[in-house]
C-alpha cells in the first residue's frame, strides 16, 4: 500500500485540505490507470482508498474539524 505525506495542521493535527484532496484524487487516478491496464485487483484497492479517504473528510467537515 502506498504511503501517502501529509502535513498536520499545527492547531489540529488533521491534514490540511489540499493534501487531502491531492492523495484523494492521486488514488483516484491510480485506479484508473491500474483499470485501463486491465489489473483489476490493484485497481479496486485504490479506488477503496480513496472512497476511505472520502468517507473521513466528510466525516471530520460533519463534526467542524477541517471547515
């Protein structure tokens, strides 16, 4: 699984939110291109990492700790 950088924000340690948007949409696009290179398994895993990362942004925005 790849391991993705994210720097804390000093109040909150909760990443900011253009790191999380850019490993969002860097596990969306591996996804992809693991699909259109026809290995289904990766692809899928991916695409499950960047729904969990989804999940827990909306998440944190629910409960006012990124807004």
């Amino acid at each position: 699984m790849t391991t993705v950088n994210t720097t804390p924000t000093p109040k909150t340690g909760i990443p900011s939110l253009l790191t999380r948007q850019q490993a969002i949409e860097n596990a969306l696009s591996g996804a992809l291109h693991h699909a259109r290179s026809g290995d289904l398994h990766s692809a899928t895993g991916r695409a499950i990492r960047a729904a969990s990362m989804l999940k827990q942004a909306c998440a944190e925005v629910r409960e006012g700790g990124a807004a």
